[in-house]
C-alpha cells in the first residue's frame, strides 16, 4: 500500500473531508447542518498566556493535530491506570501565505522535551519538567476537557518549537473506530503475525480486513511490531490513514456508509473556535486540495535515541541539532523545506557526548558554573571544566570556534533561549559556554 500525500491531508481534516464528499454525493441540507453540529469547539485563547512565539509570516497557518484516547467510556481498557486524557499522534500541517506548498511535520510521542506549566483545569498549575512531548496533552487534560489538553499542548509545541500555533484539531479514537465500522472495515497486509497485548491485538499474517476493536490496535501497536519503536507507528498509522481515506471516497455512491462514516468523523472530531465547523473545515480543505502533490512534504522531527545521550533512557528521543532547529526556523519564516537535504543533513546526528564544554559563570552567583556543569553532564555533555566569565551577563552564549557550530547549536538547543555565536579567536575544540542570569540549570534538557 503506497501512500499519497494529498490522502493523509485529508484523512486528518475529516471535518473538510464530510464536506468534499457531501458535495459530490449531493445530499441535503439537513445533513449538512446534523454533520455541523457534531462538531465540537474549544475555547482555548485564555488558556494559552501572553508569552508566545511572534507570526513571522502572516498569512500562513500552523494546524496542531492531536490522535487522542481519553480513557472516558470506550476507551477505559487503553492504557490501565491512566485516568487522563493521552494522545498517541500528534503532528503540525504548515499552509503557507501563498497556498503552492505544504509540509506536515510529525512529532515522535516519546520526544523528551520541555513541557510547559499548564493549567490543570483543577485550580491548579502544573509545574514545568521535561518529559515525553505527549504528556502536555495528559496534564492540560487532567479535568477531562480537550480545551485544557490542547492547550497544553500547544503551549509545549510553541516553546520547544519557536512555531506560533493558529489552529488545533483533535481526533478521538472512539470516532476513529467508528469510521472504519461505518465502511465496512480497512485490509491490512501484516508480513508477520501481531500478537500485542497492550493493543489488546492478535492478526495473523497476511491480508485482511479489521474493525472494531482489531482496527483500534492495529494502530496503537507498537512493541510486537517491527522495531518497537514509536517512528514505526507513526509510519503504519499514515498507511492506515491512506487507506481509510482512498475507501471513503470510494463509498461516495453507498448513502448508508457514507453518512455513518461523516457521523463518526465529525463526532469525533474537536477544533478551535475559529474552525469549528463545516464551512471554515470545507475553506481549509480546498486551500489543501489545490496544491500540486509534489509539493507537500512529510517529515518527522529529526531525532535519535536519547540513549545515546543517558545511557540509562532507553524510552525517548531527542530531537537532533542543528537540523530540527533549521526545520522550526524555515516553517517559521514560512520556507519550503528540502525533505531530501534535510534527510541527507541528518544522517550523521551529533551527539551530546561529543561537545566538550568549558562552562563559566556570567551570573555573579556563587556556585552557577558547577550547577550548570552537573546538569549538563547528566544530560550527556563532556565538560572540560568551569571558571567565571569576565563580566556579568544576563544571556547565556554558546561560543564556538570555526567549524563547531554543529557543537555549540546541539549545545543552545538544550538550554531555554540560548544562543550559539562564533568567536574569530577561539580554538581549542571546545565550545564555551558563558551561563547568564537568564539559564535557570533546571532548564537544561
């Protein structure tokens, strides 16, 4: 099964997908409105704070898209002991200004990340820590509201990315399976047998077709599958995601199907304010559909094992600098991004272990270099010693001698709002690291 890139699109729009095939099918108006009103709007712009990444490119549009399973209702036997909403997908789709190109970037679940102090929906704040990137939408949901969870959320994607989020979208699993019911159920062609329990799936290998519960896991299966990974889910999620969207359109002329499909998509389906709703999805649909299939890109956030960092994190992955860092800027500054460069960029990763680091304390507080030192050494870093800095400072810089930028950028890509510069005189190999009022060494990833 090969995918094609307008079909993921439009899978994750489903919302503007109801209405694309509810034109062509010709129904009622009546439907129409049904199919609008199963829509649900959040209300997230007083959950989101005042401290946000700038819009560098106005006219274009950043759409956070978040696979959720609460464990409310049909979802309880996912994941025992979790009492908050979880999010098994999440991706950013970037429309650009001129609507000629658009790129869907996917972030691992796993991503070890900074995550945001969030309202909890509870009358409290949670505090912000590093964790998995998925565990923003499980905090902002903690009350059981999608608004708090996708809030969350963006707030961590925001800082972690530099990229201004203009909409989100959030599907439900329960509507996913329903969708997949309503048509009748997608083959899958297994090379071998899937007996995962977690999944709560057992396939035999070969073509077949799954519903019900055997589609929900055939999703969420992960450990029996492949190389366990959650890179790996991701790619089997896209190629269920294609399929399911290539048997929709076929359905066009079965009214039955086709209705039960809308009803579990739009059911399923949460957005912000301002897209909530056929009309506004429909508008987003036909911005998608009129680019040229060579012109959207799919990419996942460029990233290794955080294993190779701490030997002791077999579970994560760190997003890999500088690559990650030029993708975010590109997307920011609304720039087509070079799948194929950035790919061939980032096979050759950097890792923390490889930057030696002179630290020296720009703070005028006893005690900052040996901190910031500790830190940086449990999060993989060679530190090759720490001194004072000749003057006070409140930035902290990453300076670098000619040919370590890659250094010093995997370096700042660790700490909150440091930046790397080159210094005409260094030497040495090393990168020097000046800690500024600004670096809290709690911060350091």
């Amino acid at each position: 099964m090969r995918l094609t890139r307008r079909g993921r699109i439009l899978v994750w729009t489903v919302g503007a997908l109801a209405v694309l095939v509810l034109g062509v099918a010709g129904v009622g108006a009546w439907v129409y409105q049904d199919l609008d009103d199963n829509i649900s709007a959040a209300d997230i712009d007083d959950k989101l704070g005042g401290d946000r990444p700038a819009n560098l490119s106005p006219g274009s549009k950043n759409i956070l898209v978040v696979g959720s399973d609460s464990r409310a209702g049909g979802n309880a036997k996912y994941g025992k002991g979790l009492t908050t909403m979880q999010s098994d997908t999440l991706m950013v789709m970037h429309v650009p200004a001129n609507r000629k190109w658009a790129t869907v970037v996917s972030f691992p679940r796993d991503s070890w990340v900074r995550i945001s102090a969030c309202d909890k929906g509870d009358r409290s704040t949670s505090a912000p820590h590093h964790a998995k990137i998925n565990e923003a939408f499980a905090i902002g949901g903690t009350s059981g509201k999608v608004d708090g969870a996708a809030a969350c959320t963006i707030r961590t994607v925001e800082a972690n990315t530099g990229l201004r989020i203009d909409h989100f979208m959030s599907v439900d699993f329960q509507g996913f399976k329903g969708m997949v019911n309503a048509l009748g159920g997608i083959e899958v062609c297994p090379e071998q047998a899937i007996h995962d329990e977690k999944a709560h799936l057992d396939l035999e290998a070969g073509c077949q077709t799954v519903k019900d519960e055997d589609a929900l896991g055939y999703v969420r299966a992960r450990y029996s599958v492949g190389d366990g990974s959650d890179l790996g889910r991701i790619g089997r999620q896209q190629e269920f995601m294609q399929a399911l969207a290539d048997k929709a359109q076929s359905k066009l002329t079965s009214p039955n199907a086709l209705y039960g499909f809308l009803q579990s998509a739009t059911k399923s389906l949460t957005t912000d304010e301002d897209l909530a709703g056929i009309k506004p999805l429909y508008g987003l649909a036909s911005e998608v559909k009129g680019i040229p299939s060579d012109r959207l890109t799919f990419l996942t956030v460029p990233n290794y094992p955080r294993e190779a960092d701490v030997a002791t994190d077999k579970a994560n992955v760190v997003w890999q600098y500088p690559q990650a860092g030029t993708l975010f800027a590109s997307l920011a500054q609304d720039k087509e991004v070079d799948k194929k460069e950035l790919q061939a960029a980032a096979e050759d990763p950097v890792y923390a272990s490889s930057v030696r680091v002179q630290v020296l304390n720009g703070t005028g507080v006893p005690g900052r270099a040996a901190a910031v030192a500790t830190k940086l050494r449990e999060a993989g870093f060679t530190v090759v010693g720490t001194g004072n800095a000749a003057r006070t400072t409140r930035t902290t810089t990453a300076s670098y001698p000619q040919g370590m930028g890659a250094q010093a950028k995997v370096l700042a890509s660790r700490l909150s709002e440091a930046r790397a510069t080159q210094e005409a005189d260094a030497t040495g190999g090393v990168v020097t690291l000046a800690v500024g009022t600004d670096l809290d060494p709690d911060d350091i990833l």
